[in-house]
C-alpha cells in the first residue's frame, strides 16, 4: 500500500453545526483513526491560530497540524 497524505479542514468540515454549537460526528472520528491505523498520514490543515485549533486536533486523537494564520507558529 502507497501512503498517502491528508488534510482536513476544521469548520464546516470536521466540525459540524453552527458556531459556538459545533460538534464533531462520530463518522468523522471513526474515518480519522481507521486512516491513521491504515498508515497513512493525516493532519488538520486550518486558518485557526495554533491556539484555537490544538484542541480539535487533539480531541481526533491526532498528533499533526497546519497552522496558516498571521497567528500560526
């Protein structure tokens, strides 16, 4: 099997419902890991600082992110 790299955004894609209500569907939990247990490399990829997105990413039990924001580090 080739691995193969992917990104997902957070708001309106993983995250789902109106702002302040978000939630992530448990499909989109399931698919995550199943890519991870698969070897393939899977991350967040997001406008959001670090700051305001770490904890999605660590709520998908995923260890990488890009970051694009004035505020990214």
């Amino acid at each position: 099997m080739d691995r193969k790299y992917f990104f997902f955004d957070i708001d309106g894609t993983l995250l789902v419902g109106e702002p302040g209500r978000q939630y992530v569907p448990d499909s989109a939990k399931e698919t995550l890991k199943k890519l991870e247990e698969s070897g393939h490399f899977v991350a967040i990829a997001t406008g959001r600082s670090y700051a305001m997105s770490v904890d999605v990413m660590r709520s998908f039990g995923l260890k990488n992110i890009c970051a694009v924001s004035a505020w990214a580090r």
